[in-house]
C-alpha cells in the first residue's frame, strides 16, 4: 500500500519543456483534480517580490519539492519540474 507520494514508482514520461509548454501544464495534466498548489509571496519588496510554490498530492503537502520565483507562475514551473523529475510520477 502507497501512503506517501514519495513512495511512488513513477511510470509517467514527461516531455522534454518548452516555452510554451513547460513542466507545470505537463504536471497539472498528470495530476488533474489530485494537484493543487500553495503559492505565498514570502519576500522581496513590492518591485521585486519572491514567491514560494509547494504542490499539494492528494492531500500530502510535498515540501521537498518547494521552489521560490520571481513570479508566481515561475515557483510553480520550477517546483513541477523537481516534481516532474523526481520519478515518482
């Protein structure tokens, strides 16, 4: 029995990105109603700003694959690229 996302064996192949379809479409596709996102500005000045991006798998909220962007769309596309990536797909 699976508890943790991370125990996953990944079998899902994504494709190698592109600008305009980059990791984070890829991954809201694969994940449909069971991925959402927590995204917070945790820095910066009002210019400049630096946000926070964690996915949420089914109710687990995966923290190892936190990532920080200027924006809140570039958190997101990095953190679903480590999650992406990861092999628990």
């Amino acid at each position: 029995m699976i508890t943790s996302f991370m125990d996953r064996v990944g079998t899902h192949q994504f494709r190698m990105p592109s600008p305009v379809w980059g990791y984070l479409p890829q991954l809201n596709e694969w994940g449909k109603t069971s991925l959402v996102w927590e995204v917070q500005r945790v820095a910066g000045k009002d210019h400049i700003p630096v946000f926070k991006a964690v996915p949420v798998y089914e109710g687990e909220r995966l923290e190892v694959f936190a990532a920080l962007g200027e924006s809140k769309k570039a958190a997101k596309e990095r953190a679903a690229e480590l999650m992406a990536l990861s092999g628990h797909c």
